[in-house]
C-alpha cells in the first residue's frame, strides 16, 4: 500500500524545494485496487461505514452551506467521482499543473465533497492551487526562482478573505516560500504567526496533518501553530499506520488507510496510504457539525472535536490527541455548553486540557504556542503595523495610532489605513 505523502528526509526543508508537491512517487509496489481503468468513477471507501456516514447523510446532514478552503493543492474537478460536487477554484493565479501533482488534493476533494463517500458532500469547496516549479508545467505563476508567487500564507489570508469557514491545508510541513535546511520550528512560527492569527481573529478553524513520517514531528508541523487541528492518521483498527506521524501538538486522528484513489498521470484507481486524507476528514466532521449547530460559535465547534475524541477519560497522548472522533457524538451534543475560547490557542495545555489541571482561559500573553493569544487581538483589531503585512494580506487595514503608517515618509506601506479606527479603542469601559 502506498503513501501519499512524499517521504522527506530532511523534514524542515521547504516543500517547494524539497519537490514533495509529487504524491506517490516513493520506493516500492503499488497494491492495485482492481485492473484499474481512468474512467471508472470510485463509489465507496472503508471509512464510510466506520464512520457511519450513510446514517449521518440519511438524517439530511451533508454540510449545506459551509465553504470549505483546500489549501496547497489543484483539483481534477473532472475525475468521475467529483460528478456533482460543489468545487470553485479561487486560486489567485491559474496555471496548468504538474500532472502527478493533481493526485493528492483530487483525494482529498474527493474525502470531502464526492456524492458518494463524501464526508460533507453539500459543503462547497473552495481550492487555492500552490504553484512554483513543481507544481506549475508553464511557470505562469512562479517568480523568477522557481518560487510560487502565492505561498501558503497568502493563500490562508485569500481563504479567510474569501469568506472560508473551515481550511484544511493539503501539505504536511512548513513551506518557507524558499529552499533551505537550516529553518526549524521558530523560523516556521514566526513565518506563518499572521495568516494563522488572521484566520484565528475571524473565527476560521485550520486543519492540517501531523506528517507522513513515522517519527515525532513536533518541531516542524503545521499543527505546532496555535488554533491548528493537528490530525494523525490512523486504520479503521484505530491504530496508526505505518507512515503517520505524532506530535506534542496531535489534536485527533481520522481514517486514511485503505483509501481508493486516482493516481496520476495515468487516472488508474489504486489503494493507498493517505495520510492527507486523515485532516480532510476531520474537517468533514466539523463542516457536519457547522451545519448542525448553527448557533455554535467556532471556538465552540473546537470544544466539541476534542471532547469527542474516544481516549478514555478524555485523556491526551501524542499519537492521537484526544483520540478518534466519536462522530455520533459529536452530532448529537450542543456545543453551545461549552466556553466560547478557543482550545488550541495555547499547544503546550493540550496534555491536560480536559483532566482539570488546566484552568479556563486558554492561552498566555506571556507565553505558549505562535501565534499569542495578544497578536490574534492585535490583528483582529487592526493594531498591528502593516510593513510586514502587506505582502501578506492586501486587504488588511491598519487601524492603531502610529501616524507614521500614513506619513508622507511612509507612503512605502500599500496597506490601507485608518488612523485611530480600531475597535479597541472604542469599546465601552465597564
């Protein structure tokens, strides 16, 4: 059974460089799925009765209504088990992909939105295509370097723009935007601190895998960030597979063994390792839960995941946080219950977050995971400086009080500015 997840081994390198974009192309034997032919439209997956998904959809919950944002990755929207599903390629720049690359987020898309085996198959899907020369045949959208002119970050703040209320990021490690192998875990925080506050400030839930190595990827997963869904991959035994990574920072595990894929170029159906599908099924799960609980806050929505999760005693281990979600659970119990504050503010709580030895409030100005519970607030509430913004996020409006954002010295800020605007200094003193 084959992965599809390259295997890096120098896991902090950048993706782009490290050319991790092509699924699939790794040592060993496929493990067809039948004489495969490209056309033939996949019609089920293990996981769907595991999950009890013929029920969930039966008691008319599909996710209607929530957007959904596929972050890193191009969709073949005419593969025949997409027939049907609502998908809107919102990349910045359009490019034609390398086709080996279509592989992993068309299974993913697949996961969440196919009519037949979709975890959420009313949601629409929302999909930013990573570009640069792995990914981008005719280098349309690619600086000079080879390098996308749309990195991961830009595309987060596109999503939460664009009106996204769940991401799920279809790469596993931290793309720097540039190739080099001395960048670890500061160096990634720091790099992405302000599309995940963004995405945090407006309430948007990102989902991402742990890795697909089998080793402990605290230092160098997107899930080390604050408010990330860090999702482990495990079979329908509720074990690990063989490629899953673990994590300080592991919030839940979802299914992505045995998983039927189209497997490009050649469209042949194979039965694969996918260790991507294991955080789009999560966010299937919170998509469901959106629709169900309309009234429930984001944050809310997050209390609800991690207290479904099936350990016992709702106890925490690295391998799979919380544990497997309890779907029907999840389904059946009023988020509103819980605190509106976010549970994954602060990463180094999780072990004891549901055990009692963690008061409420989650998060530390003082300390814990990127981004700071104050540098959400501070973007939310337009008071951070713009310079380091506005190549980031163009649609972010400076709101303090720092005239030099507006001086005629410092018309180099793109940034809009509204000097003094911030809510922040308008609320009413209690």
């Amino acid at each position: 059974m084959k992965s599809m997840l390259f295997s890096h081994r120098k896991v902090a390198r950048a993706l782009i460089g490290a050319g991790s974009a092509c699924a699939l192309i790794v040592a060993g034997a496929f493990v067809p799925l039948r004489d495969a032919v490209a056309d033939d439209a996949i019609t089920g997956q293990d996981y769907v009765s595991y999950y009890h998904l013929d029920q969930v959809k039966a008691k008319g919950i599909t996710g209607k209504g929530v957007k959904i944002a596929l972050i890193g990755g191009q969709v073949d929207t005419s593969a025949p088990e997409l027939a049907g599903a609502s998908i809107i390629d919102q990349s910045p720049c359009k490019f034609d992909p390398v086709a080996q690359t279509l592989t992993r987020p068309t299974v993913m898309a697949s996961a969440l939105v196919s009519q037949s085996y979709g975890v959420a198959p009313g949601a629409t899907l929302m999909t930013y295509g990573l570009s640069g020369s792995h990914y981008d045949v005719s280098g349309t959208c690619e600086d000079d370097k080879g390098l996308p002119k749309f990195q991961i970050l830009n595309l987060i703040h596109q999503a939460v723009d664009d009106g996204a209320q769940l991401i799920v990021i279809a790469v596993p490690y931290g793309d720097f935007g540039f190739d080099r192998e001395d960048l670890f875990l500061g160096d990634m925080k720091d790099y992405y601190k302000w599309a995940f506050a963004h995405a945090m400030a407006r309430g948007v839930p990102v989902v991402a895998s742990v890795g697909d190595e089998p080793q402990d990827a605290t230092d160098y997963s997107y899930s080390a960030l604050s408010g990330v869904v860090g999702v482990t991959t495990i079979s329908t035994d509720g074990q690990l597979t063989a490629r899953s990574s673990w994590s300080q920072h592991t919030v839940t595990a979802s299914v992505g063994a045995n998983i039927n894929a189209r497997v490009y170029p050649d469209k042949n159906v194979e039965k694969v390792e996918c260790l991507s599908c294991a955080p789009a099924i999560t966010t299937g799960f919170l998509a469901l839960a959106r629709e169900k609980w309309p009234q429930a806050t984001s944050n809310q929505l997050l209390q609800l995941l991690i207290r479904s999760g099936t350990n016992p005693g709702n106890s925490w281990n690295e391998r799979t946080g919380f544990g497997p979600t309890d779907l029907e659970k999840m389904l059946s119990t009023d988020p509103s219950q819980f605190p509106d504050e976010n549970p994954l503010a602060d990463k180094a709580k999780l072990p004891h977050l549901l055990d009692g030895s963690v008061a409420s409030g989650f998060g530390s100005s003082e300390g814990g995971s990127i981004p700071l519970p104050q540098e959400v607030a501070d973007y939310a509430d337009g008071i951070k400086f713009p310079l380091e913004l506005e190549h980031e996020d163009p649609n972010y409006v400076y709101r303090g009080l720092d005239d030099s954002a507006a001086s005629p010295g410092g018309d180099y800020i793109s940034s809009p500015v509204h000097l003094g605007t911030s809510p922040r200094f308008h609320k009413k003193k209690k």
